[in-house]
C-alpha cells in the first residue's frame, strides 16, 4: 500500500479512509475498496474485500511490560470474500483480521516478533512471541472459541525453523514431538517473512499461517533505501 500524509486520512466511527482506499463496517461484515498501485511496476490495484466475523472478542492485549503497544485479534476467524476488477480474480475461504496500535515506533521497542495462526472448526490458536530491547522474550498463547470466548493456554515448546531466503531467524511453538513442516514461503523480504506451516498447538493440527519479523534489519539503512521501491510515499 501507500504511505500518505495525515491530511489524507479520515477516521469515523464505521469507517477508514486512506487516499482513495476505504474500509467500511456495516453492522455485519467489515467492507474493504482498495484502489492502488502496485510498485515498483505501478500497475492498478483495483478491488473489495468483504470480512463476515465468525465472532468479535472485543479484547486487546499488551504487546510489551509498558502497556504501549496493543494487538486486537478483532476477528479471529471469519469468511472472506474478495472481488478484484484490476487484476481479474475472485475467491472465498476462511481468514481472520486483527490490528496492532502503538504509542512508539514499532523499531524502538522491539528487536523482533513472531506470530502464527492455526483453526480448526472448534477453536482458534494464536501464538505471539515478543522480543523487546530492554526486556527478556515474552509470549501470548490464546485460543479463542467460535463463542468468542478467550483462554490463555499453556505455552508450547520453542521449534526451530529454517532460514528465509534473505536469511531471516524463523522459530514457532508446537505441541511437544510434532515435527513442524515448512510448506511454503509466501513472503520474503529482507525484514519479514510469512510462511505456511504444517503445525499442531494445544492439540489444533493443521496448517498455520506464521510470520517472523526483525525489526533490527528493518532499522538498518540499507533496508530503508529499498522501502520506497516497495511502498510508495505521499507525504503531503
């Protein structure tokens, strides 16, 4: 997406504006319209995206000790429907849709993060694993049932993971002897990466969404000069 300026930012009770993208909640489903440029070849980004929440929690939680960045796993599990003019393609499936909101530059509090998703038609597993630059790694282990209803569980053991293709640290957490399986890098950039998994936590087996990020890499100036090219910035 692109980075705009804070003139071109609007915020309402049901809606957010960004440029011409929009998102809009309607009582029952989240409405997203997005209309973009690709870059670094600037093709035309042109679509809606509509999210059916299986259940709204209505809980965030504390990212770091200081209480200054939170995660909202708004809809941890939900139908999605995407239509897109620009390029041709439609599907369906299942997906979930969360936001982080912070007081501070991600970069300054945290060295790295990882976070994964694993459902099943009973519940839903999300894992967080925080690093922070004045603390020792935390985590958050949550299961959230179809009701909406959020449970701590215990959390499982460290599993390494192998290197991305820019050689990015990767680990996750699964239930005790299951053998993790990397199915599929579905981004790799120089700071972050997602990966499909073939994963069980807190007896959920299946296949789990997983991102890692470094937020060391992503501070450092080399990674910054390549930012423009990949998101585009209007600052005024």
């Amino acid at each position: 997406m692109t980075e705009r300026g804070a003139h071109q930012v609007a915020r309402g009770r049901n809606g957010l504006a960004i440029g011409p993208s929009v998102m809009r909640w309607d009582g029952s489903a989240l409405e997203i319209g997005i209309h973009e440029r690709c870059a670094p070849i600037p093709w035309p980004l042109r679509g809606k995206i509509r999210i059916y929440p299986s259940s709204l929690p209505g809980q965030s939680f504390a990212l770091d000790a200081a209480g200054r960045h939170l995660w909202i796993p708004i809809a941890p599990s939900a139908r999605v429907e995407a239509v897109f003019s620009s390029p041709a393609i439609r599907w369906s499936g299942v997906g979930y849709f969360d936001s982080n909101r912070g007081m501070e530059p991600l970069e300054a509090a945290f060295r790295d993060w990882t976070w994964s998703r694993i459902a099943s038609g009973r519940s839903t597993v999300m894992l967080y694993d925080v690093s922070e630059r004045e603390r020792a790694r935390t985590s958050l282990a949550l299961q959230f049932a179809p009701s909406g209803e959020v449970i701590s569980i215990p959390t499982p053991p460290l599993c390494r993971l192998p290197a991305s293709g820019w050689r990015l640290n990767r680990h996750t957490r699964a239930d005790p002897g299951y053998s993790v399986r990397v199915l599929k890098t579905l981004v790799d950039a120089p700071f972050y990466s997602r990966t499909l998994l073939e994963t069980s936590v807190a007896g959920v087996e299946g296949r789990s969404i997983h991102e890692s990020l470094d937020l060391d890499r992503f501070r450092s100036a080399w990674v910054q000069y390549l930012l423009p090219f990949r998101m585009p910035r209007i600052p005024f």
